[in-house]
C-alpha cells in the first residue's frame, strides 16, 4: 500500500517517525508530508520518504505571533501544493495526524478525498489541549471532520468522547494504543549515554516530570506533593521539573519557595534536545504525571520505554495502560495526599520499583509495540479502502 502521512505543522514528529518507519517494516510505501523540525532521529536515514513541504517562510521566524500569521497565510497555499503532489503520487490512504486549520482545511479535505480514502488520528478530544495557537486553530472543525472516512484515537475514554462531539456511529472510529517511542532508549545506548545535559548533581532518588508546561499538567499539585514526602524519604530524592513552559513559571517557582522545597526543586525550562531526553528518563527512578485531563500522553510512552515505574493521575487514558500497584500508581487528580503517598512507597521500596519496571518493560514489548500498531493500523487501512471501494460502486 501507499500511505500518505500528514503532520503540517510537526506537532507529533516523534509519533509520526515511528509509525512511518512501522508501516514501512510492514511493506508500505510510506511519505510523510510536515514542515521541518529539530533535528532528531527523522532527520537520519529513513525508510519512508519524507517532504518538508509546510511554511517555508514561517517556519524560519522566531516571533511566536508573526510565525503564527505567516504560516496561517502559507496554509492554503501549501494544502493547494499538496494536493497536486499527491494526485501524482497516488496514495491508497491519506492519513492525517492533525487538521491544523480547520476552517480552511474542510475545503481542501473534499479534494483529499477524491485522491484517496482519509483517516484522522485524533491524539485529542479537546483540540489543541484548548489552547490553540490561533483562535481560528478552533473554527470550522466539526465541519472539516465530516470529509474524513475514519477516525483512530488511542484510547476508550477517546473514543467515547469523540463518538460523543461528532455523533459518529461506533463503527467509523477504531482504538489502536499509542506506540512505546523506544528509539529514545536505542538512540541514548547508541551515543553511549552521552549529551545527558544539565543534570542535577548528586546521587538522591529522582523524581522527574518532563513535558511542556501548561496548566492541566498539575505541576502545582505535583510540588505540594513533594513537600508531603516524608523525611527519610525527601532527603534522598530530588524533583526535575523539565520542560518549555506554556504558562507564567514564577507562580510555581514561589509556591515551592513558601513549600521550603526551592533547594531540592530541579528546573529546567527550555525545548530539551533528543539525546537529553533520553537522558532525564533513563536517570528518572519514577515519572509522575499529576494531569487534571488528558487523552493519551507521549511523555507517558517514553517512560514505558525505559521501564519506569509510573506515578498517574486516573484520568483520560492513564487507568487503560497502567494497572494500578503493577506498572506504578494511580492517584485521582489533585489528591495531593495520595499523590505524595504513591511517591513514598515507590521510593522507600527498592524491590518494589524493581517489580514495576519490570512489568512496565513486558508491557512496552508486547500490545504498546509499534509491530503490533502498525498491524492494526494496516488492517485499517484496508478494512477502509475497501469500504470506500464498495461505496462507489
């Protein structure tokens, strides 16, 4: 099969990279439309074709709301481009990651659709995490999902949800797991653990929270619970707070100041290169994620690969790929007690986290693997060519 993959603006670009690379292994003639992005493994050698085919122009300025209206500009004109070079390359599915412009791709989607079958990964049922870079990121989209042929999410809860907003019938929306993004432990053990970055000295017990920072996050919660570790406990281990803030920080950073915890808080806000990712987790004794809400995490898949046990709020699809006291724990969100709890007997109990990175690995190995994904996504693939071959006729 030939497979387009589009991710205009390269908001998922390490999800994109796996599953081209799986659908590759699995025979596909894979091409993946998006902009350019830091380098990383994508930017090796692949084995699916890649076109840097998105804002030219935008992706080259550094001021968030002038980037933000060129590549609005540059939008339809790029759509345009690529559709005449898929009439060319004649895809059997065209595959989008994001609808980034909705009010203008609902137009260019009726056009898609002439070419080839289109499926949706929808990675969030709240667009955009509701914040949008553009308040017209948000406009037209129910309309522009009505040209789309089926929908994947990555979880029930997802699936129920969308099912839900669109009143799509059950059969139009198909679950397949988020992929483990195991490439971070391959490329980590390829550079023999270099590029690690700032880490923060000494050898206490390591908490970390990686991601980009915005509210839902619960990093609040995380910081409160933090302080409620006990003694033993908190002298011997250490908070990473890491990743690129999308919210004022200086509220966070004062409430660990009135907390006393400033001097065992590690903070580093900034975009955090590949090979330092790989760092901060293979160093992490346990990732916690404190969201208010979520769909399904990335940062959650990138633990898994390196076999950390988990701390999770029971929201979203958290509770579908962790069993609570087995790959970690699960706490409701905002519970800053059952939250410093959780942290406590992970950290007081050696043979414990022993266990639980050892049912984490199992778990990354097997359903969560991109083989098995990719399967799933093939049979799809198919199962919906074959339904647009059938309504044609």
């Amino acid at each position: 099969m030939r497979i387009a993959i589009i991710d205009p603006s390269g908001f998922t670009p390490p999800y994109d990279h796996c599953l081209a690379t799986a659908l590759a292994q699995q025979g596909c003639q894979v091409v993946l439309a998006t902009t350019r992005v830091p380098p990383g493994p994508w930017a090796q050698d692949t084995t699916y074709e890649r076109w840097e085919h998105f804002y030219p122009v935008g992706r080259r300025l550094t001021k968030t709301k002038v980037r933000t209206y060129v590549k609005g500009c540059e939008h339809p004109f790029d759509m345009e481009r690529l559709l005449r070079r898929l009439r060319r390359w004649k895809p059997d599915v065209v595959h989008f990651q994001w609808v980034s412009f909705p009010i203008v791709d609902g137009f260019f989607l009726r056009r898609f659709r002439k070419i080839a079958p289109l499926v949706l990964t929808v990675h969030d049922t709240e667009p955009f995490h509701g914040a949008p870079s553009s308040r017209f990121q948000s406009v037209g989209l129910s309309s522009a999902f009505r040209h789309l042929d089926h929908f994947i999410v990555h979880t029930h809860y997802s699936k129920e949800a969308l099912m839900r907003q669109l009143a799509l019938p059950e059969h139009r929306v198909t679950v397949i797991p988020h992929g483990v993004f195991t490439y971070y432990r391959e490329l980590f053990s390829d550079l023999g653990g270099s590029g690690q970055g700032p880490q923060p000295a000494g050898e206490e017990e390591r908490i970390l929270f990686f991601g980009v920072l915005k509210p839902y996050k619960g990093v609040d919660a995380l910081l409160e619970a933090y302080a409620r570790l006990p003694e033993p406990v908190a002298k011997n281990a250490i908070l990473q707070i890491v990743g690129y803030p999308r919210m004022p920080v200086e509220p966070l950073q004062s409430l660990a100041g009135r907390l006393g915890i400033e001097h065992r808080v590690f903070w580093d806000l900034r975009f955090v290169e590949e090979t330092e990712v790989a760092a901060y987790f293979s160093h992490a004794d346990v990732v916690v994620l404190p969201y208010r809400r979520i769909d399904q995490s990335g940062v959650l898949m990138v633990a898994l690969a390196f076999g950390k046990p988990i701390v999770a709020s029971r929201v979203g699809g958290f509770a579908e790929i962790i069993s609570d006291g087995v790959h970690g724990f699960l706490v409701e969100p905002g519970d800053v007690e059952s939250l410093a709890q959780a942290l406590a007997r992970i950290l007081s109990d050696d043979d414990l986290r022993a266990r639980m990175a050892d049912a984490v690995e199992a778990l990354a190995s097997r359903e969560l693997s991109w083989s098995n994904i990719s399967t799933q996504t093939v049979h799809l693939y198919q199962t919906t060519l074959r339904a647009k071959t059938r309504g044609a006729k």
